[in-house]
C-alpha cells in the first residue's frame, strides 16, 4: 500500500519527496545522506550542550541562552533528520501527519533559535558595553521563567501555523496559507529580532575594537580574547543562520508556487545549517574545543571511572616524592659550603 504524500506526488507529477528528497536520487544516497547529518549533528549540538556543563568557562548564567540555542538546533539533527530517514526505509511513512509533525517542529526551533539568539546578543551588549552593575541586572533576571516563555510561545505558534493551515503548506504544496499570519510571524519571530541582534552584536564588535585601539593592557589581556572570540563567533554564528535561511523565506513569500526542487532545495539548506554552528564554536573557541576534547575522551577513550583523576592529579602524585629529595639536598648544600660552585647546565634547569 503506498502512502498518501507518494500517491499525491505520482499524481501531480512530483519529483520531490518533502521527506526524503529527490525521487530520481539513488534510495541509498538519500539515506547515507539523511543518516550522516543526523549522526554528525546530533553528536556535534549534544557537545555543543553538553560543553556549558562540562567546561567551568562556560559555566555561566549568561550562557544559558546560547546553551539553549544548541537545544533548538538539536530539535532538528535528533528528531526530524532521524525520522526522515525511518521513513525512507520504512517506505510506507511517507504520510501527512508525518511530514506535518516534522514541519512543526522545525518551524518551533527556528522560532525558538531567532528569538534565543537576541538574548544571546543582548548578553554580549551588556557584558561589553554597559557597566558591571547593569550586566549584573541583566543576568540576575528569571533566565528560567524567559526560555520557557521562548519556547512554549515558539511551539504555539508553530502548532497553530501548522495544524490550522495558516501557514505555507510545506508538505503538499496546495494552498500559501494566511497573508497576514505569514507577514506577522515573519516579522515577529524572524525580522525584529534579526534587526535587534545584528544592531546588538555589531555594536559589541565595534566597542571591543575601540577599546582595544585605546587600550594596550587590555588587547593583551584575556578578557579581550574573550570579548573579542565571543562576539565573533555569535555574529558568526548568527549570520550563518540569517543567510541559511533567507532562500527559503524569500522562495515561500515571493515565488510560492516555484518548482519542487527550488522549494525543498531552499529549505534543506536551512536544515542543515543546524549541523555547522557547533563546528564554528569548536574551531574558534579553545574553551569549546577544551569541553569538547573532555567529552570525546570520556565517551570514546575513557576504560574506568577513575581514569580523569588519575590523569588529572598525575603529575602532583609524581612530584609529591622528590619534596623530601629536594629538601635533603639543599640541606647538603648548605653544609658544604667550602665546597666548590657548582654549575647547572640548562636541562637540570629546565627539568627542575
């Protein structure tokens, strides 16, 4: 028994599956694709999250945005990649609930991720261009209470845009949904704060690289580097997701009835913009890359539960016994001080 999206592609003469790409690809290309960019995100944003708990760096309230941010994206390479793929295998789930749940939840962590990054660069605002007392305002606010606001408002919009055909209908393709829900969750959830986080993070850029021109301590300091790293990769990071998803906004609002392969073409590369921004804080960031060699270790080479102390107090255990040998022979030297000068070569210095 084929599926209902399967009869209505054969149908209306459609080459692509909004689930599983392409009908004329390869069906072993299309999952070896859907596998590895679950596989690779789920591992790479689970670090990405993780990395805030593991790594004291980045153990802060002001993270917890940006932490959650990693969240939404997660939403994407652990549950639609990976359903995407059981339902080419299975090859009788290609269905609308399907393809209608998986849609709604992509469209809550893109919602949920614009709205999480202006925090993000509201964060890096306070931290570098206000004073210490009203950063102090900024992170002591119920974090908690705002990111479930975030997301429960995300995902009520998404459900409602989804579920009562207000929104475009990604999965069949049969009718644009609402003007004016299209062009107020549009600008809600995706032009205000796209203005406010660039306005914020470009701001933050601008004053570490004044402050930094007038001050020499402070561009050799490491609260530059942390300044500096942290409001490029977030603009980075920002941009990346800005201009991912620009194709698939300007397809849906001005081209809607555009070929299948520029619609889900557009819309796979949105999706897979949640698989890079972990690599971007991995490659530019040394606490992530730190957090992240710790969580390879202890997934991947850690044998028992005590190897991170062992490792982690190895050298104090190693140089705890020559306290005494060192003692000992000052106290040699001491009374033998008719004896002649000794001269140390640079290995024992640097060996001491």
């Amino acid at each position: 028994m084929s599926s209902e999206l399967s009869e209505s592609g054969a149908a209306d003469n459609r080459t692509y599956s909004p689930l599983t790409l392409a009908y004329d690809w390869p069906k072993i290309s299309r999952l070896l694709f859907l596998v590895a960019c679950s596989c690779i995100g789920t591992i790479m944003n689970g670090f990405f999250v993780a990395s805030f708990i593991v790594e004291r760096s980045l153990r802060k309230v002001g993270n917890v945005f940006l932490a959650c941010a990693g969240l939404a994206d997660l939403i994407v390479t652990t549950v639609v990649m990976p359903t995407s793929a059981v339902v080419l295998l299975s090859g009788e789930w290609d269905v609308a609930p399907v393809c209608y749940f998986l849609h709604f939840l992509t469209e809550s962590s893109t919602y949920s991720y614009s709205f999480l990054f202006l925090f993000v660069a509201a964060e890096n605002y306070y931290r570098v261009c206000r004073t210490p007392e009203e950063y102090k305002k900024f992170v002591s606010m119920k974090v908690g209470v705002v990111v479930s606001l975030i997301f429960t408002l995300s995902f009520v919009t998404a459900g409602v845009g989804v579920y009562y055909e207000l929104d475009y209908d990604y999965c069949s393709r049969l009718h644009y949904g609402n003007f004016y829900f299209r062009a107020i969750t549009t600008v809600l959830f995706h032009g205000v704060p796209c203005l406010f986080t660039f306005i914020g993070l470009l701001i933050a850029f601008v004053r570490v690289q004044r402050r930094a021109r007038k001050q020499v301590q402070y561009k050799r300091s490491q609260l530059f580097d942390r300044d500096f790293t942290s409001t490029t990769l977030n603009l980075g990071a920002y941009g990346l997701f800005a201009l991912a998803w620009t194709p698939y906004l300007i397809v849906v609002h001005e081209f809607p009835g555009t070929s299948d392969a520029k619609f889900y073409h557009s819309a796979y590369i949105g999706l897979s913009r949640s698989i890079i921004s972990s690599f971007l804080y991995a490659f530019m960031n040394r606490n992530f890359r730190r957090a992240y060699a710790h969580l390879f270790n202890y997934c991947c080479c850690k044998s028992t539960l005590s190897g991170s102390f062992a490792s982690r107090h190895r050298r104090a255990l190693e140089y705890r016994p020559a306290t005494g040998d060192v003692r000992v022979h000052i106290m040699h030297q001491a009374l033998n001080v008719n004896s002649p000068p000794r001269f140390y070569t640079v290995r024992e210095t640097q060996e001491l």
